[in-house]
C-alpha cells in the first residue's frame, strides 16, 4: 500500500532530502522526516512554509505534483497592504507575469488566520499595513504566489501553504508530519 506524509515544512527549510551546492548547512526533510522511500510531491520555497506532500508511489505523486491533474493548491498569504476589490479581481480573472498568463486564481482576503508564529518573524512596520488573503491556484510555477501578489501591487510577506487538494495541515503542528491512510 502506497505511503502518504502530510508534512508542515517549517519557514528556512529545504523541500528535499539533502543540500547541494553550498558549504552553510541548511535545514532539510532528513532533518525532520526519517522514513526511506518518500519523496516531496512537488516544492515548497525555503522561504514558505506549510503543507508538503511526500510519497512512495510515482504515480499518486505525480498526480499530486503535475499541473495537468489541476490539483488545487491553497495558500494563505500575508501581503503588505490592503488588498482592494480590484487587486482581487486581477487575481481571479489572470495576472500577467514574465513567463505568461496564469490561470484563474480563487482569491478572498481573510481575518488574519491562527497560526504558529513565524521564525524569523515577518518584519513589523508601524507604517505599513498588511493583511491576509486566501489564494487557490491549480497550477504551480516557480514563486507563483509571491510574484502574482508583487504584480498586483502587494508583495507577500508570509505565505503558507495549507491545503492541496482534500489534504489540509489542520492538527499537523510546524516540524511534524502524518501518515495518511489512501
């Protein structure tokens, strides 16, 4: 029977077993998840956090991880400023960005969610007010949510991932994970 990991991928971690490429180690999955024979169903920016799926079944991760399959991906975004009814708009019709159209987007501001706190905190700025929206997409490119929020005027300042599909991170605390039955 296939193997599925519901994983909270803590902010600063890598969404792979191990780090190439540079002489600082930086955290990764090994550092939280010792199972042999899983491998992440798609990737979570170091500086993102939230739901990673990981697999032992080529198949159920490729469907997870491939934006042929559609799978709905939610993300709940801190932004700097306020979000107005337009910037919203743009999001759900198609934002334009370097590497072409995205597609459709569900996108709502939302009370500020209850979550773990952040570390290193997002920067605090008596200046400037930030808010959270929700965003769903059903395609992943690289940085997509920061660079969509960037083109409608409000860089993302905390973004977490929080369901794909039915999945969701719901009693799965920062650093730990869940075997789920499929």
């Amino acid at each position: 029977m296939a193997r599925l990991i519901l994983f909270n991928k803590p902010h600063g971690v890598l969404s792979q077993f191990t780090d190439r490429g540079t002489e600082t180690k930086r955290a990764t999955l090994s550092d939280f998840i010792d199972l042999p024979g899983v491998y992440p169903a798609g990737r979570l920016d170091r500086d993102s956090e939230g739901l990673l799926l990981l697999t032992d079944d080529g198949r159920l991760q490729a469907r997870i991880a491939d934006p042929r399959f559609k799978l709905p991906k939610t993300y709940l975004v801190q932004v700097e400023g306020e979000v107005q009814d337009g910037a919203l708009e743009k999001l759900r019709r198609s934002v334009t960005l370097k590497d072409g159209p995205t597609r459709p987007a569900e996108a709502e501001r939302i009370p500020e969610p209850d979550l773990w706190p952040r570390d290193p905190p997002v920067r605090f700025r008596k200046t400037v007010p930030d808010c959270w929206i929700s965003l769903t997409l059903r395609e992943g490119r690289n940085r997509q949510v920061r660079r969509m929020t960037a083109a409608v005027g409000h860089p993302t300042l905390r973004l977490v991932r929080w369901q794909i599909g039915d999945w969701t991170l719901e009693g799965v605390p920062p650093g730990e994970w869940r075997e789920m039955a499929i």
